[in-house]
C-alpha cells in the first residue's frame, strides 16, 4: 500500500539519502534541483503527494521540458534524476508503483570528449603566460590531468619535491600524481608573487581567500576565448592529458591510476580517440 507523503518532504527524504550515500555534492545539488523543478511543476496542477504522480504527469512534464527548449542532453538527465528519486521511494516501499520506470529518455549523440590539440593548448599557454597564477593552474591541468576540485583543494603542504598529494574529497580518494619540470616551474613562479595570507591553499584571491571552482572555471574560459579556443571547458585540458599520455605509451592501467578514474572501462573509452590525434605523439611532460 502506497504511503501518503507530500512530494516537498519526499524530496528532502531523497536528499538525504543521497548524503547518506555517499553521492558527491554536485550529485546531490543537480537531483535537488531537478526533483525540485519537477515538484513546482505538478504543484501548478494541485498535485502535492507523491502517491498521486502517474506516468502521465512525468510524461507531460517532458514535454514542458521540450517546448522550453531544454536540450535532449538535459532532459535525459532530469529524467535520469526523477527516475533515481521515484527508484527510491519505490524499493522503501513507500510507492506500490514507478511512475518514472516506463518513460523513455530523448534519443541524442554522445558528444566525444574535446581534445586539444598541440597549437591550441600552446596558445593556452600562451595566452595566460602573464597572469603568472593562471598559466599555473592551466600547467597543472595540462601536466597532471587533475580535476579542478581537486586543484581548487591544493594545499601548500601538498605539494611535495617531486609529486603533489591530492586528498580524498567525496567519493574520490586520495592518490598522488608526479610533479614534472614544467609545472614545478610554473607553480615556483606563482609562489613568488603569492600573497602572503594565512590559508595554506595553493590559489588564492588577492585578498588572499581560496579560489573558487566557479572563478577557476570562469577564468580559464576567459583565457580560451583569448587564445582563440572554441568550444572548450575546463574539463578539455583533463581529457587532453589521458589521450596524450595513452597515445605516447603510456598505459591504460597507469593513466588511469594518474587521473583517479574508478572504473578502467572509464579510460579505455578514450582508446577510440587515439587514431584520430596520431600525429602528436609526445608526452604532455615533456612539452
């Protein structure tokens, strides 16, 4: 028998359960916010208990999404999210059905990872050489393959003679990545003119405050426009790292050991993305 519960607590219940688990904070932000959509949706149409949603309601609130111009990529994974939340409720024994289980996700082509190529993340290079706390953090990415999380968590104390600690955050654990030639030079010209505050973390404000994600991301996307880069986030230079290193030999295992990837089918995927950068076959490290 189906349970009689307001949707607004069942989200919060939801949410919860996502903590519990373990889920990594943007997990948890992006299905709060899509169940949260969807709740504001129905309660539009006086429908506020959870028991009371049908197929129909999840169905027409895809189509909201299509004539809102949502892409095909973002429904899919609002879908994904009310599917996740409705599983729950319904393995509780809360729901007697799923009203999520049946619908289809829209059908889109998988984007493959962008890779930069050697003229373009030397133009990177180039482009933020002035800003000495940028062209550290792009030589990070570029040399490591790190996440940004993980370099906005950088801490002075991890960064050792000739490796950087990255500790565990969330669901990732910790490990540890060489420090080559090129970024040590990179991070010792930062060190330089770093401002002298009390946070040990590596990138800070000029009033001396930890950098933020959002401003890492901002920036970095500023100094692509500058080089002249289209259609790259941050996420690129990571992607750039794991097919350089597999295309110079590096192998697979190894990489994915560098760049913290949990499942090795994770880095085999980029195994496809080889044949197609074949003509640069060095290794990031020794750019």
């Amino acid at each position: 028998m189906a349970k009689n519960i307001l949707l607004l607590t069942a989200r919060e219940n939801f949410i919860d359960y996502l903590k519990k688990s373990g889920k990594s904070t943007s997990t948890i932000l992006a299905y709060g916010a899509d169940v949260a959509q969807f709740v504001g949706f129905l309660e539009k149409k006086q429908i506020t208990q959870l028991a009371t949603v049908s197929q129909e309601h999840v169905e027409e609130f895809k189509s909201f999404l299509e004539n809102q111009k949502y892409t095909k990529k973002s429904i899919s994974r609002k879908l994904n999210s009310l599917k996740t939340f409705f599983r729950y409720f319904k393995e509780k024994g809360t729901l007697k059905e799923d009203p999520a289980a049946q619908v289809e996700h829209p059908r889109y082509e998988i984007q493959k990872p962008r890779i930069l190529s050697k003229m373009e993340y030397r133009a990177l290079r180039d482009a933020s050489r002035d800003d000495i706390r940028m062209a550290a953090m792009v030589e990070l990415f570029l040399q490591t393959g790190m996440r940004i999380g993980e370099l906005a968590r950088l801490e002075l104390d991890d960064i050792k003679e000739r490796e950087i600690y990255l500790r565990p955050y969330e669901s990732h654990p910790d490990r540890t990545v060489p420090l080559n030639q090129a970024a040590k030079k990179a991070l010792n010209r930062y060190f330089e003119i770093r401002p002298q505050t009390k946070s040990r973390a590596v990138f800070i404000t000029k009033t001396g405050r930890p950098v933020l994600v959002r401003n890492i991301r901002a920036s970095v996307g500023r100094f692509y426009r500058i080089a002249g880069i289209k259609k790259a986030t941050v996420n690129d230079l990571r992607h750039t790292f794991v097919v350089h290193q597999i295309s110079s030999g590096t192998s697979v295992t190894t990489v994915q050991r560098l760049v913290g990837h949990k499942r090795l089918s994770t880095t085999e995927k980029y195994l496809e993305l080889i044949d197609e950068k074949a003509e640069e076959k060095v290794k990031l490290e020794e750019l």
